[in-house]
C-alpha cells in the first residue's frame, strides 16, 4: 500500500486528488496538508467527504511527510514546491508537483513568465514532464515529476501526433482554448463569483498566459524545432472541463484517414485517448468526471488548414487524474489503477 | 456474473445504470434496451461510454430477456412493465422496474393518479418496495421490486424515522422539493430547453404530482396512520440532484440531541445516509454522482415545527443506485458493491 | 430633474439602482458613492456601464450629499444608514435606504435578529415601509422610506390579500423561498464562488433568517394579529429573480374564483401585480429584469390548504425598482416613470 | 406611428423584436405571426408578456400583413421569406428579413450552403445587407433589408476596420466564436435540452457554418480582396451572448495606439460600438439585453499576430436589435430610438 500526502489539499485539484485516491487500491492517503484549514476535519471543509474522510488537516511540512510517505503531492501556488525541495526530500519520496514549478526547463522562461525566483533550479534537470502517453518510460524511473498543466495537456495531446510526423506547419498554431471555471480555484475573489462567471463569456490572459511557454516547450520536442504560438484562454460557465480548438496550416494534403492514422499510431493503444469517429466533436460533458481525452480534427480544404479539437476534465486528466496515473507508473503498477471512471452523463 | 438485461437504457436513468454497472464487480451488462435506438450503438447514443460499451441498442424484448437475464431493470414509462410482466418472466428473471407499476398498493390510487390502466394489477401484492432501508428484508426475498421515485425517496427518508416515531405530527407534514432537470427526462420538449429551465425556477405539478400517494402510503405505513400531505415540486435549473425541505408540527417537546438520537436509531449503521452535524444543511452538490442521503433538521421553538431536510442525486439514490442496492440485496451480495460512489465536487 | 445620490453604488443592488436610474426621464445621478471604489471610474467597476457613465466613485458622505442631491439611496449594509441619519439630512432630502434599519418597528426585534445596535431608533416611528402596494399613501407623505428586503417583498405580496381579509390560519403559515445569487451580493466568499453555487441547491438561515421578523410584522398588520411563521430562503444556481412558494390552512371553504376575486380586490388595478391565469405557476424568468410581481394559488382540497406562489426580480421589484418607484411616489412623479420595463426572454 | 408586422413572433429573435418595438415609441406591432400558435394569445406562449401584450397570434400571411403593416420583419426559417417575396409586397410595405435569403448576393453560394434552391432570387440584387455601421447610406433608402446573421454581425464588425486599411492579411483570418443557447431557437431538439447543454462546451459545424460565407462575403468588400477564412461557433452554456476571438498575421508593424486610431476612425461616432479601454477584454455580460458592440484586441509580437475580441447580445446586436435599428434608418427616425438600452449585470 502506498502511502500518499498531499500538499494543497484543500483546493480543488487537491480535493480531486483526494477522491481519486479513495478508489485507489493501492494507495492511502496519510496526510491532508493544508495550511489554510490546519486542525479543520477534511470532511467539514469538503461537506461531500464527510464520514468518507475523518481526518483532519495538517501543516504544509514537506520534511516530516517525506518520512512518512512514499509519494508526495504538491497541489499548491508556483513557487511553494521549489522552494521547499531538497535532496533529502526526494531521498525518502517520489514527489508529483501539480505546480508549474519543474515544468520548464529553461529557468529563465519559468521567471520571465511566472515572475518569481526558481528557487531549486538544480532540479529542473531532473524532473520529467509528467505526459504520460508522451514520457512514460522516463516517468517510470522519476524521483520527481512535474504534472502537467490543464490546458496545457490538452493543447499538447490534441496537436502532438500532427507536430511529431510534421503534418502541419507549427508556424501557423493557434490554440484557442476554454475552460470550466474550477481551473481558477477556490480562491474567494469577485471575478470568481457565480454572479460574475454566470450567463458570461470572456477571454481572459490573451498572449500572455503562463501556460503558453509550456505548451511551446513540449509541441517544439515533437515538432523538433522552436514554437512560437498563440495560446488563448477563455472562461466558460460550467465548473469542470477544458475544449481546445486548434487551428493550423497542413504541409502536405492528407486525407481524413491520413491524419486518423497518424492519431491511431501513437494512440491506437491509450487507454485514456480516444479518437472519435468521423464528424463527431468533442464535448467536455462527456469526458467529465473521468481520466479521458477525447480528440478529432476537421480538414478544410478551402483554407488548407486542419481543426484539431480536443476535450479533457481539467481537474482530472488534466490535474488529480494525471497525477495519479503518474504515481501508477513510478511505482510500477497497472496505468488505470484508480482510473476506470466513467464519465458522468448528464 | 449476475448477467443484467436494461429495458429503456437510453434514457437518462438508464444511462445512469449503465455507469454503474459498468463499475460493479459482479454484474455484466447483456442487453441494452432502446426502442427508439434500435441497432444504434450505445455508445453513439451516449458519448461518453464511447470505447467504453460497444453493444448496440436491442429492441424492448423482455420475454427474450427474461430467457437470457438474470435480472431485468425497467426504466420506462409509466404503464410498459405493467403491460408486460407475466408470471413467466418472473419465473425466470428478477425485475427491477424503476417506473411507478409497482410502487402503490391501491391499484385504484394507481389509476386515478396516473391515468391510466393497470394491466398486471395481480402482481401488485408480491411486490416489494424497494427502499433499502426500510425494506430490506422483504427486497431480499423479492422476484419483483419496485423501485421508488426520485422525489420519494427523498421525501420518506427525510421523515421517516420522526414518522415511526411519533414524533411530529402527519397531518401537518408539508414537502417542498425541488430537483435538477434530469429528472424530466430526455425527451424533446420546449420547456426543457436550456434557454427555457437556465437563470429559472418554477413549481409544477402543484397538488397534483404523482409522487404524492406514493410517498403518502409509505409514510402512513411509518406512522401508522392515513396520511395526507402537500408536496410542491419544483424545476431548479442544474442537471442532478434533488433537495427536500419538509414542515411539520412536533408533537411532543424536543431537543435536536433527542431529535438526532432517533435518527441515529433508525440509520446508525446505515452506510448511504448521513445525519449531517448540527447547523449544517444538506447540499445537492455534495452528494452528486453518489448514493448519498444526506439529511439534517432545524427544530423552530417559535412555531413549534420542525424543518427537515435532505439530498441526493436523483439518477443514483432517486433511480439507478437504488436499483443497483436492490439488486446487491436481491442477490446477497454486499449491499454497496458497485456503489462505493465518492460524491465528485465540483 | 430630481438630483439623485446613490450611497452603495457598486452593489448589485447600487448598480441596478443605476440602470433604472438612468433610463428615468426625470432623474439624474449625481452622485455614485462607494467607500471601496473611491475615485475609480464608476463603468470601470461595472463594464457594462463603460461610455454610460463617465463619472467617478465617491466617498459615502452622507451630509455633503444631503446638500447636493434631492433624495438619496442607501443601498449599504446593515446599521450604515441609522448611523449617519440626522435630522439635518432628512431637512434636506428624501431618503430611501434599501437596508433593514427602519423597516422593523419595534427597535428591540431589530437589535435581536441584527446583532447590532440600532444607531439612530427616533427616526424609526417616522420611516414609512416602502410597500408601494401596501403603504401608497403614506409613502406620498415621506421624508424616510425604509425599502422592504428582497424576500420580504415577495412573501408579503404573495399572501396579502388573503392575510388581509381572513381567508388563511396565519398559524399555519409557512414560506419557502428560493433566490438567486445576487441577493448575497458582490462581496469576495467562497460559498458565493461560481464552482460553490452552480449545480447545487441548499436552505441557509433556516429558522433564522433576519426577513422573517419584518415579514411576520407586516402580515401581521394585515392580519390584525401577531403573526410566528417559518421562512424558509434557498440558493439557487441563477443571477436574479426570487419565487416563494407558501403554504397555509384555509379557514373557510373557498374556490379558485373566490380567492381570485380577493386578490383582484387589492391587486386589480397594480400596474406592477399580475395575477396569472389559472394553472399557471409564477416563473422567475417571466419576470426577469422587471418590476412585476407574478402571483398565483392553488386550492388543495385534499389537505384543505391553500399554496400561493410569487415571483419577481429580486434586484427590481426586490430592490431597485421599488426603490425608483417609491422614489416616483415620494415626488408625485407617475407611478411607474421608468419602471415600464418589459421582461427579457430567454 | 409606424405600423409593424411580425412573422415568426415566437421563436426567440421574434419574441425579442416584441420586446424591443414595446418600448420603441414611434412603433406599434400590428401583426404577431405564428404559425404554430395562431389564435393563441402570445402572452401565453410568452408568458412574459402576459397584460402586456393581449393580441392573439396570426398566420404567416404576408400579403395581407403587407396591406396592413409599414414594415413586415421576418423572423423565420432560411427560405421562408424568399418563397413570400413579390413586388407587390415591397411596393406595399418595408421588409427587414432576419433570415438569410437575401444575404448573399451569389445565389449560387446561397444555395450551396443552405442547400435549398432560392425562391426569388431577383430581389437580391435590391436587397441591402443591414448592417448599419457600414451600410447606413443604402439602409436609408432601401425597401428590402437582408438583417445580417448574429456571428456574422459579431465577427465582421470586429476585424472590419483592419481589413479595410490592410493592416491585417485576410488570408490568416482565424474566427473563433462562442455563442449563448438561444441561437440555436425554439425548436425542441434533444441536442438543446438543458441537461445536454449545461456543464458542456462543444464546437459544431466546424469548417460548414452556414454564416461563413456571409462573413468572406463581406470582409472581402471591405478587403477588396477575395476572402476565405476558418469560422468555428461552438455552444456555450448561457442564454445569451456571443463572443469572438479572431486571429490575423499583422500586415506591417503596429501598435496598440495605431490599432485603437483605426477603429475610431470607423466607430469614433458610433453609439452602438465601444471600443474598450486597453487590456480590457469583452465580456458577453456587459453587453447582455443592450444592442452594444464591445470590442478590443491585443497585438502578440511573439508571433506577429493581432487578436480581436468582440462581443454582442447574439438577440438584440445579432438579431432584433439590429432589424431595429435598421427599421430606424429606413424610417428617418433616430437610428438609437427604441435601443437605448443599459446592459443588464448580473
């Protein structure tokens, strides 16, 4: 049984973790690290755990749950886990940071972007990119692993088979994204307010957002060349879910069944990725509440241009499930564990 | 492998069926019913089960079904399983029927409520009716189980043990509810639209909801004395779950500890019903996508009533995890098996 | 052109107070208090009004108001009023406070259900309830409107007449009631988050709910009696608009078209009171963006009671609206003078 | 007093224009078409508009509508109008078509992708695309008045002015919009039910959008070019509101001053068009119930590429606003009589 705390367990990615991990077989939550609700039942800030969840809320102490646990998870703020990390902490336990603090690895792009000082740059070098249908034999051997950004699992999945066989022109990427509004946390702030969020479309951090140097990183590895893109978010009334539309020129012309080949190369055999059939879009509603990604694209021949479009839960695929599916393979076992949800309808 | 057969699966308590039991260990799904999807597949009916079911949709075939099911579930209109039960089938298969057939043991009440005529009134009597808690014996031993509305479960539990008890006064029980939209079905109408049930709230059915005699027969049974009562139904615009808000007069001086104590009597050891701590009210969004009944009370000492209150998810404690329950007692397995539901907030 | 002063202006209520306001052909805002936002551009803070409204906020100084403007608005929390009402202002101008410090007659129900001191009790006598339906003829007469609460508004309205002429056991009164969120207003609280509210419903304040006293007050002067009742108020997932649904014992034989004909007695000639046709149940939607109020009942035979429904915008009729026509009232202005808003649908 | 006729008055573009023309004070509605309610009271179907609006609904008869109406709007579906459409009705009366018959002025582009054959196809030619910021001269004079579509409103007046002084590469154009659900009209369709709708995003007719050539059409006059671009709507969980973001390779360098010059230029004097302050992106909410434009981009010198944001009440703007709007041009009347409408927040 592995023993798992969380850091950050009292936000909504860390509340995922925690229900995903109750239907983990093989793993046991011993510490719900919370510094807001330290000494509060977990059950009493969470009303949906109660009498599921008896224990109450700890301190943020990496050092002491490095000794008690075997995995670690950092659901918290940039900037918290790097500057907590020593050698000492990985020594004793893995660690799957949900922050974007390992995600880059250029440190001086993490700066620019994020705005603050990375204080443990020493291991960047080591920390892998937690994708796991892009990494997954580096992250069986991880100490620490960086989990993916939301919309940045879902951008990068979406494109990743086109950018690797060189289908499209990584020049002309745009990436129009949207999001339910959990991605923005439990922080009490008016924008945040039903009344503000409700019957209200907005775009939001246009060609700015932090995530885009991330998404950049990863599609330039496939692609093998520097990526410059734009990135736009948008925040949708409904509280789970992220839809990527991704707009981009072909190289060459393909066929449907062309492209649909290249997506079942490299994810023919996911389990979590699922090529829709042939003019169906996908929909967040049908993904919600589970580990899934759905994905299709549209050719339009008059433009020369491919739609990608692709559909994951942000606080599952793309935050607490992801997590969990990367604690499966560090410790060795099957991907899924923990991971069979259906998604809910309606 | 208890093999389970699904008569209306496309509906949305028939969706909801088919998630659960794609989750319980013991049970197979070998026949998902849809007159109206007849040869389409499940999973093109229902997106979400994409990858996930690759049956395609049957006819409504139950004397076929009862040959090669274990169990039958019936999540159809009004008056269908009725109209095809015979002895036969019973012989050969359990039948759940998630409609009304079964629940009211006045067949008039039945006619004059619903409107319609009762084909198979001589099986009425070996029926049981199916909710766990307060039936479990009888559901164990049952061929037939009628599984209770949405509303009314919700609305007994709620008052249930304060009714055995004597405590509060049935000829003063007032039942205002409201429910998610789910519960009105998948069937195209204008009033279910979204622009029509968003940023909107409204009675219906006042004074005249089919759930009343329902819930006013299991309740008499309780108190052990004819009940009549008023149940408000309202439209409340999110997909699941339902709250119930209930008045009554105390008729005797109470504390909530006494109060609490008889709830404590009744579900103590009751692993879907949560008495929730003082001061806190029950919320539909904490017992979403779960078989949770979460319950609590006020006592007003200025009006000498008692205000009571209680949620759940109608599609899973309101139809398909109560008919999962009743399935697990009907076969003797554990009763929460497949139903081990973490509540998903948010 | 009456000069008008808003103190609390960027409230949900201030900010509707100044939508009505503007489309007033014989009132101009001169003033847009708010302490929070001072010096801020006032369609900086609510977008909508960007190139509406070039002025800026200013500081909540009451007296300096007094001078400039011919009826102030004080939409502000409770006890802000009573503590700066003097004599010399109410010399100068006219005021309507939206608040609950002169709504409750007897000081000491007010001190109990407040928790706070009341600041300036010798103006309560002289403050008229701002029930245009209700109190028309003093409101003519006032320097002081104490503006009914959101629930008040609606919960009085609905049961009234019948309170009035002695057609309900005031005894066996109970409301239940379900708002928007905008009633809790625009402050920065987790439980008003979008994730918090949207796909739940939940009671709160249950049998404590500081409108109860001034609703039982009220209908208690409609009833000539002392009138203990149970309010009852909800969340729902949506902006605006309140619907109570209330219920009561008949004490005489009545039909349909007797109530009808009560109602018609005191409601036939509002502009602002629909009483709809029968069978047809109060939506909150009907009357979004309005100042009607929608009514309707049901006659429970059964039961021998009767359930009254009302609906209305809780930020109009609950609110601004009646704010603007007490306003109207109060300068011998048409009853309705920028009250002639159609409802908006869908 | 200018006489109005309806046909279609109770889809959601119709039931708008009732609510528009009720508070436009130089407009009388004569005729409610409906052929689905005829001899229905419309405040019945609407019960909005119950004592507000007392008319029963008529049949779609526009030869008669003609004799009796100064101006007939069309609210129907594609091909409804073109098949009425004879001299002898424009001869008689006004015409504002909110269908898109008469849009297009290549008939056979018309009817590729609308797929039916144009009935009469001889007035196109006549007709003037009403958009009034860039058409006002001809709306004035013309009889036929083709009322643009609501994305194609959006979307054309956010880019307008950089197409027409070359500042962006019209072959980059990327229009990625977001509608509310009223878009998709009344019609009862499992795909528009709430519980479809809610909690889900989803792109759909992707790269088919019956409003792209619209858009190329009209870009293109302004371009002088050729245009052909992608559009992709996607449904968004709201009533109302659309919002495009749009993307374009900058033809030379600019900055964000040079941009803003731009668009005053063409929109300095526009009412309707509010060009945001920097850094502020549009919001559907701020713009919801009024006939606003709120538009704003933002320049990424990353990639050489601008950003346009705009957003409109897709019912008001995108549909009855406008066909008002229009009405005002043809009439002589002031263009903002009837549209002075404040947004509603929240």
């Amino acid at each position: 049984m592995i023993k798992a705390g969380i850091i950050g367990a009292t936000g909504y990615a860390g509340g995922e973790l925690v229900r995903l991990l109750l239907g983990h077989k093989d793993a046991k939550i011993i510490w719900y690290g919370s510094r807001s609700y330290i000494d509060r039942k977990y059950g009493d800030v969470y009303q949906n755990m109660f009498q599921i969840v008896d224990e109450k809320c700890l301190d943020d102490n990496m050092e002491e749950l490095a000794k008690q646990a075997d995995v670690i998870f950092t659901a918290t703020p940039q900037g918290f886990c790097a500057s907590m990390m020593k050698e000492d902490i990985l020594a004793k336990a893995k660690v799957i940071d949900l922050s974007a603090d390992y995600r880059i690895k250029d440190v001086a792009v993490y700066e620019k972007w994020y705005g603050i000082e990375h204080k443990s740059p020493q291991f960047i070098e080591e920390a892998v990119y937690g994708l796991c249908e892009v990494n997954r034999e580096d992250i069986r051997k991880a100490r620490l692993v960086a989990n993916p950004g939301c919309y940045t699992t879902c951008s990068i999945l979406t494109a990743y088979p086109l950018a690797k066989e060189g289908i499209i022109d990584m020049g002309t990427l745009i990436i129009d994204a949207k999001s339910g509004t959990s991605g923005a946390g439990r922080g009490a702030k008016v924008p945040n307010l039903y009344c503000e969020v409700n019957e209200n479309i907005k775009a939001y951090g246009v060609a700015s957002h932090r995530h885009t140097p991330e998404i950049e990183e990863q599609l330039g590895y496939a692609a093998r060349e520097k990526v410059a893109l734009n990135f736009t978010p948008h925040l949708v009334p409904m509280n789970r879910g992220i839809l990527v539309t991704e707009y981009a020129s072909l190289k060459k012309e393909v066929t449907y069944e062309d492209v649909k080949a290249v997506y079942d190369k490299y994810y023919g055999n996911e389990r979590f990725i699922r090529f829709l059939d042939e003019g169906v879009c996908p929909e967040t509603k049908w993904v919600e509440g589970s580990n899934y990604v759905d994905i299709n694209v549209k050719i339009d021949s008059r433009t020369n241009r491919i739609i990608m479009m692709g559909a994951i839960d942000n606080l599952v695929k793309g935050a607490a499930g992801q997590a969990v599916q990367n604690m499966n393979l560090m410790f060795g076992l099957p991907e899924s564990e923990g991971l069979k949800l259906v998604p809910m309808f309606p």
